[in-house]
C-alpha cells in the first residue's frame, strides 16, 4: 500500500491503522496531531481508523518553546 504522508508518496507494509502508523513512525509518546483525507482523527480513534492504499495523511508533532 502506498499512502500520501505529508505530501510524499509513502510505501507501507504491514501498517494497517493509523496506530499502527504512529508505531511505525516512532510518534507514539509524541503529542501529535493526524488527519486523514481531511479530516482530524481523534486519538481514541487511531487503533479503530484503518488505512487505505491512497489515503493522504497528514500528522503535526506538538513542539514545546516559548
């Protein structure tokens, strides 16, 4: 499955929901926002919000600062 992953075509195996996603990508301790083709997915959602080959996902990782 190839997935649009912040503008870039994205290959993923094995990767099936978002959550898993998030493992993949090493985000899951981070405070991350995900959206996918446009709309927010909450975080209770990720383990129940599956992927498809195409999705465009877009995922903001919260810095702190000031």
């Amino acid at each position: 499955m190839t997935i649009q992953l912040n503008g870039h075509a994205t290959p993923l195996d094995n990767v099936r929901t978002v959550q898993d996603l998030v493992i993949h990508l090493g985000y899951q301790d981070k405070r991350i926002a995900v959206e996918r083709n446009g709309d927010i997915v909450p975080r209770s959602q990720h383990a129940t919000t599956p992927l498809a080959d195409n999705d465009h996902l877009e995922i903001v990782i919260a810095v702190g600062g000031g």
